[in-house]
C-alpha cells in the first residue's frame, strides 16, 4: 500500500523555510559583526580585535562541548591556525578596505574548493567570471583601493580555503564541535602576541570586552550554529548558493552600518562574483 505523504509536505515545507531563515541569518550576522569590528580598531587594531573575537569564541565553545585534549592533537591545531590567521587578515583587510570588496575578494577561497578537482567545462567558466570580477574590482581605475588591503583579504582567501579542508577532516576526526572548539583556542593564541601589541593595553578595558563579546557572538558562535542546523534541513548545493550571497549582504552592511558607498563598478563586479559563486555551488553537488 503507497503510503500517503500529502500530510507530510507542509511540515516539510515549513523546514526548508526555516532553514532558509537561518541560512540568511547566518549570512547576515557575520557581516553585522565585522561591521562592529571595524569600529574597535582604533582602540585595538585589527589583531587585538581578531583575538578577542577568537578568545571569547573559544571560552563559548569549551563550555558547551568541554573537549578533552587527549589523542592526536595536530588536526584541530592546524586548523585552529588556518582559523586564527583567517580572522586576522580578514580584520587587516577590513581595516584598509570596503568590507564588501574584502568579503568578495575572499569569497574566492571557497569558490575554487567547489570547483578544484572539477572536470566539466563550465566550472571554467564560473571561475573565469569570478577572476573578472575580482580584476574589475581592484585594478586600474576602479577606485582608490588599497594594494596591502587587497593582500591581506587574498591571504584571508586562502587560509578559507585551508579552514574547509581542515574543518571537513576535524569533523570526522572529533565528536560534535569538540575539534572546532580546540581549533578555536589555538587560533586565539595564534593571534594573541600581535592582539597584544596592537591593542596596548585596551583589551582589558570593559567596554573592548563587550563589544568583542558581541562581536564573538555574531561572527562565530550564531553563524556556526545556524549553519549546522540548516546543513541538516537543506541540501547542500541549495545551502552554497544562499550563502553565496554573502558579498552582496556585505556590501549592504557596509553601506548602511559603515557607510561605505560603492560605485556602478563595483556593484557589478561583486555581481559577477555572486552570479560565479552561485552557479559553482549550485551544480557541485550533482
């Protein structure tokens, strides 16, 4: 007897719908919290406001899954380095350029590992839109943007190429997010000598502590947590392509939070990241 399912596809419905929610917060928080990173740079310079961010991060983290430091430890250890100097040249690229261009130009990173490896043609293609975009974005007569600014969000790219890597094998290797949670120490500790010399003495001031609190808590914690959830109600090519958004959710936030105003060529060159992201990861999991 065929089991009648017509009861079923509302409830289902109402799952995605959640979980597309999510998906959108998750999208949006972490730019709302760098947004909020860029304001404490004065006070503690990108690498004090990277560690912080990575130390109350990590403090979450260990009390929720309270991890045990036993067995081979060098997996989460190198991921908490791709990790930690992710965030901090991130943070440098932020503190010298627009957070949507920094956002794009590392959005390369995941881009390329949907596409390494790939044998159809029009994974060429998406790339070669991508690298044209990028091109458009920050070569000549595209605008005033800065050239260490532009290494340090390529810096940022490559090391999220590393993260999704190690964080895929971390994952396997620990149970739950006790492997992130160790990661997140490490790359806390990482950053901490230069979060040091940079802040000069704020990171103990009680007002640093609470926005980089906030900014741990919407850059890292709810973002992770979202994403998890909704991995778990969405198919995965559907979940690459909402998070493909992500440069055209920044270039909002750094317009309406930072107002950083964007010119015509770069909303169309951030466009055709978006367009080359989102047809990468639409059509990598089939």
């Amino acid at each position: 007897m065929d089991r009648d399912v017509s009861g079923l596809r509302p409830a289902v419905g109402r799952e995605r719908a959640a979980a597309v929610g999510m998906v959108a917060v998750a999208a949006l928080s972490p730019q709302l919290g760098a947004a909020l990173a860029v304001t404490l740079f004065d006070e503690l310079g990108p690498a004090g406001a990277a560690f912080l961010r990575l130390a109350f991060a990590a403090i979450v983290l260990w009390a929720i899954w309270r991890p045990r430091l036993a067995g081979d430890l060098r997996l989460p250890a190198a991921f908490g380095v791709a990790l930690g100097l992710m965030n901090w040249s991130f943070y440098a690229a932020i503190d010298r350029i627009p957070l949507a261009v920094a956002v794009t130009i590392e959005f390369t990173g995941p881009l390329l590992v949907a596409v390494i490896g790939s044998r159809r043609p029009l994974d060429v293609l998406w790339i070669a839109l991508a690298a044209a975009g990028i091109v458009l974005l920050v070569g000549p007569g595209g605008g005033a943007v800065d050239p260490v600014g532009v290494g340090f969000a390529l810096i940022a790219a490559a090391c999220w190429m590393a993260y999704i890597y190690l964080s895929k094998r971390t994952g396997a290797a620990f149970p739950g997010g006790t492997g992130l949670a160790i990661a997140m120490a490490v790359g806390a500790v990482i950053v901490l000598p230069a979060g040091v010399i940079q802040a000069d003495g704020a990171l103990a001031q009680p007002g640093m502590l609470v926005s980089a609190l906030v900014v741990a808590l919407a850059s890292s914690v709810l973002p992770y947590s979202l994403e998890l959830e909704a991995l778990r109600r969405l198919p995965e090519s559907v979940f690459g392509v909402l998070m493909s958004l992500d440069p055209a959710i920044a270039a909002l936030v750094g317009f309406v939070a930072l107002g950083q105003e964007l010119g015509p060529r770069d909303v169309l060159a951030i466009a055709m990241v978006v367009v080359a992201s989102s047809g990468a990861a639409s059509m990598s999991h089939r």
